[in-house]
C-alpha cells in the first residue's frame, strides 16, 4: 500500500473518531478478499494503527486487528441501526458464551471463506494457556465446546486467528 493510501486511511479514521460525539452511527469496513465487517460506534472504544495494522477494541472487551493492506476502503453512516443489521456480514462473527462460565464454554464463529484457523487460551498477560484449535476449516459456521474446569477464577482472552483476521474475545472463569 502506498504512503498516501495509508495517510487517507488514518485520516479518514481520525475525522470519524472525532465526529463519533456528533452523528456518526456505524463504521464500515470493505477487505480485498471480498468479505465486509461493520460496527456501531457505539460499541468502540478505540481504533489505532501501529506497524500497518489496524487495530479496533470495542467495549465488550473484543478487540480485532487486520493488517492496512487487506482494508481496501472505509467508510462511515449516519444511518441508525444499520450496524446491526450488517454485523452479521463481520469477518468472523464471534460469540463466546456462556460468559462469565465456570471454564466450560462454547465459541461460535462464522468463516467467511476455507481458511487456516488457530483458537487459543492466553492469559491477561499473554501467556498461551492451550491451543483450542489449530488446523484449516471450510467457510460458514464453526463450534467449539472447551471444558477447562481446572483454569483458576480469572479473565482470559480467547483468541481466534484465521487468514486476515484477528479476534480477541474476554473471557471470564468465576
């Protein structure tokens, strides 16, 4: 990607996170391989770039990382409620439920196309706790049933890695 296209990208970042207070309802965002993802603004806390990727946390404690050259545009929309009705569109569509679970819990992905999957347990402070998951999967939904009932009480990250995507989901054990 050239400078220009990166400096565009992060300004028109900038202005959308600026204008979050005033109008803007949803952020929408296009990817080379075809698949789109959008959010309510609502539910992002942050967006930041470091080393050409692009960083999105929302405030469920989700938080996504696509690198710049696999963006190819963005955009936002005033349009009330449209976030929801495309969310089902997202890159990975992860849900992780129960939560707050026991260390049993089930993880519910959709795949946009066949793709390498890796599904990992991390610690608050990064430290792999098990592989979930580690091979390549076909497109559409995906399940996994874990049962870590020996984990002490804490809060986890689970972590979904597939070609282009990045998911990070909260757990946590009580």
């Amino acid at each position: 990607m050239t400078k220009n296209k990166t400096k565009f990208i992060v300004l028109l970042l900038m202005i959308v996170l600026c204008s979050v207070g005033l109008r803007a309802q949803s952020v929408f965002f296009s990817y080379v391989d075809g698949t789109n993802a959008a959010y309510s603004l609502n539910d992002v806390r942050r967006m930041t770039f470091s080393n050409n990727t692009l960083n999105l946390e929302l405030k469920d404690g989700t938080s996504y990382q696509w690198n710049i050259n696999d963006v190819s545009s963005f955009r936002y929309s005033e349009a009330t409620g449209i976030g929801e009705v495309i969310n089902g569109l997202n890159g990975l569509d992860v849900k992780l439920f129960p939560n707050p679970n026991n260390g049993s819990f089930q993880l519910a992905y959709k795949l946009p196309k066949q793709t390498n999957v890796e599904v990992s347990l991390y610690t608050t402070d990064g430290k792999l706790i098990k592989t979930l998951y580690k091979g390549k999967q076909n497109a559409g939904e995906q399940q996994i049933n874990a049962s870590l009932t020996e984990l002490p009480n804490g809060i986890y990250t689970c972590r979904i890695e597939a070609e282009g995507f990045s998911v990070n989901k909260k757990m946590i054990i009580k």
